[in-house]
C-alpha cells in the first residue's frame, strides 16, 4: 500500500471502529439494567436491544447510493451526527420508550456502506480486499472492546454513562473523517456500474450460495442478540460476578476464543475441508447455546461462553470474506449491501422475538428458539457449494 491509502485506511478503520464500539457497549448491559426503567418488560427491553438494527437495515442502501450522488464524507458525518443525537436521547431517557427511540436514532446513521465505498475509492483496486479486511476486522476489535468497556463504564455511572461516552465517540468520529481521512479523488461509480446495479441486485437474490450466506449472518446475529438477554443475568446468578466485574469474564473467554479459532482455520485450508469446517463451526455454537441455557454450574457456563465466542468470532471472519470471494469484483458492493441488510435484519429479529420469548416462556424458551434458528442455518447450508453457482463473474467458494 502506498502512504495515502496507508493513512486511508487506518483512519478509517478507526471510524468503524469508534462507532461500532458505541453500538456493541450496551449490548452486555441492556438486559441488566433496562429493568428499572419505566414501563420496561423482556419484550421491550428485547425492541431496545435490536432496533437499531431495523433503521441500519433500512436506510444503508438509500444512504449508500445518496453518497454517490452527494460525496462520502458529507453522508459519514451527517450519519455520525444522527448518531450522537441518539445517544444523547438515550442518555436522558427515563423510560424504556425512550431508549427505543435513541437506539432507533443511533441506527439511523446508517453509515456503514458510506464508509466501505469510500474505503473503495481511496484504494486501488489491487489494494482493495486487504484494505476491507483491515476495515472488517476492526469490527472484531471493537465487539472485544465493548464487552470490557461496556460494563466497566456503566459500574461508574449506569447506561447514561454508556450512552453518553457514546455520543463523544461519534464527535471523535467526525473528527478523524474531517482532519485524518483524505479526500477522494472522485466517488468511485460510474455510470456503466449505476446502469447495472438493478440486474447485479436481482442476480444477488436469485443466487443460492448467496442467499445462503445471507441466511447465515441473519442466523448468527439473530442469537447473539437473542442469546444475550440471558447471558448478563446468568453470570450474575449462575457464576455468582458483580455487574460491574462481568468484564472479567468476557475478556478472557473472547481472547481465549482465538485457541478453538486457529485450529479451525488450519482445518479447513488443509484439503481443501471450508464446508465441513463450516458446517464445525455451526455445530459448535449449537453445543454452546444448549449449554448456556442448561448450564447450572460457574465453570461450565464459562466453558458454554467461550465456545459461543470460537463459533462467533469464526463465522464473523469468515461470512463476509465468503461473499466476496463468490462474485466478481464489479458485485461485490451489491452482494455486501444485501448482506449487511440481513445481518441487521437479524440484529433486529433476535433482539425482538427473543424478548418476547424470554418474556412468555423464560430462559428454556429463548434456548429453545435459538437452537431452532441454528438449526435452520445448519440445513440450509449442508448442501456443498457448487463450482461457478454464483452466477456473478465467480466461482462460489
């Protein structure tokens, strides 16, 4: 990489990360302490959880093509700006409704898209997939962060707290992509990739190894969401931590997760062995939400947690690089716009329905409705992927 599209990326990659970072933190507090808003049940503190994912569904692809038309950076920081405002209106809620509608807010900076684009017009071609990979994996950095942040902060000051530091993170945001990210030298669309993106868009939804990755980031965000609205209060009652230490739990199990991660890596690129690797990997979280849910003692909870966090980690490398390695270059941009839709859809279904769940059925419940999800992913991906079933330009993977 060249200086500029060293610094392009590094910022950027930065950008990413203080957002997500943000988004991830209440994700480990939400279901612990929502209960003493008012009006609060499982069912709305589930809407809470996820609906930042249904207005990032909803507005990527709109704010995505408005950055073509208007520029990047002016779309990034509108989005950021969005953001922060939902932050603040989650800071001063006193009442669960209110934190729905800053979460709902926060998602509506949907600006995920705008970002990759720009990643994409700051890099060369040849340069293009590692500078996503780097972008990608500060995803992964700030998932870790969050779940040590998250409850350190809120030990200090509550969600107020956590929302509030938040909305600097966004102000930080605006900061990096006004003085640290450098101008592109144009958008990066031109008018021959316009004309062609409705056809590159429906081959996207009729493609099988397509639909199937996008299935599967459905399914595995549906769980997390789903599955921690349960996690927070069984470390609390089951492994016996203080709110305010549940960091000294997710740290570890998360840095340990890497242990089961590399030896499914070296797996699968021995022999060519990606399916059944990935069908390992669908396996291992099935065994890990069983457990969580049936778990009754400290350390095999723990042992269901990391387990959980090898199958995550794992799938969440893996999903996006499968995408683009199944189209050609000119779908990539359409087949990740699909597949970001659906992971927030399912960021929005898991932390919906598992709260309704948890509310009507309790913990056995939510364990029940994960695994079916799960379930599901597994018998839609057993069928082995056939040689150029993309249809886009390359063979699927």
């Amino acid at each position: 990489m060249s200086s500029v599209e060293r610094r392009s990326v590094a910022s950027l990659a930065l950008l990413y990360n203080v957002r997500m970072l943000g988004l991830f933190m209440v994700l480990p507090l939400l279901a612990l302490y929502a209960v003493d808003f008012a009006g609060a049940t499982p069912t709305l503190i589930g809407v809470a959880l996820g609906v930042y994912g249904l207005t990032q569904a909803s507005l990527q692809i709109p704010l995505g093509w408005l950055s073509d038309r208007i520029g990047r950076k002016p779309v990034i920081i509108g989005g950021l700006l969005v953001f922060a405002a939902g932050s603040v209106v989650a800071a001063l809620a006193e009442s669960i409704q209110g934190i729905i509608l800053g979460r709902a807010l926060q998602g509506a900076g949907a600006i995920a898209s705008s970002v990759m684009a720009l990643v994409a017009d700051l890099t060369s071609r040849e340069q293009r997939t590692k500078a996503m990979a780097v972008v990608g994996a500060s995803i992964g950095l700030a998932f870790a962060l969050a779940l040590v942040l998250g409850p350190l902060i809120a030990g200090m000051g509550g969600l107020e707290a956590v929302f509030g530091v938040t909305a600097a993170l966004a102000l930080v945001g605006i900061v990096v992509v006004l003085w640290q990210v450098p101008d592109p030298p144009h958008s990066g669309v031109t008018y021959t990739e316009v004309g062609t993106r409705p056809r590159l868009f429906r081959a996207s939804l009729r493609n099988g190894t397509l639909l199937r990755l996008d299935i599967g980031i459905f399914a595995l965000h549906f769980v997390l969401m789903a599955s921690f609205q349960i996690v927070p209060g069984a470390l609390e009652s089951v492994v016996g931590v203080a709110r305010e230490h549940h960091w000294q739990i997710y740290l570890p199990a998360v840095l340990l997760s890497v242990l089961g991660i590399l030896p499914l890596m070296r797996l699968a690129e021995r022999g060519g062995r990606h399916h059944l690797v990935f069908l390992v990997a669908i396996a291992v979280l099935m065994v890990a939400l069983a457990l969580l849910g049936l778990a009754a003692t400290p350390w095999l909870f723990c042992v269901a947690l990391w387990l959980f966090f090898v199958g995550f980690n794992y799938m969440e490398a893996v999903l996006p690089s499968l995408v683009s390695k199944a189209v050609a270059p000119e779908a990539k941009g359409t087949a990740l716009g699909i597949f970001s839709t659906a992971q927030f859809l399912g960021i929005f279904a898991g932390g919906a329905a598992g709260g309704w769940v948890l509310q009507h059925y309790g913990i056995v419940g939510i364990t029940e409705l994960c695994l079916l999800v799960i379930a599901v992913w597994m018998l839609v991906a057993l069928p082995a992927p056939v040689q150029g079933e993309s249809g886009l330009g390359e063979a699927a993977p």
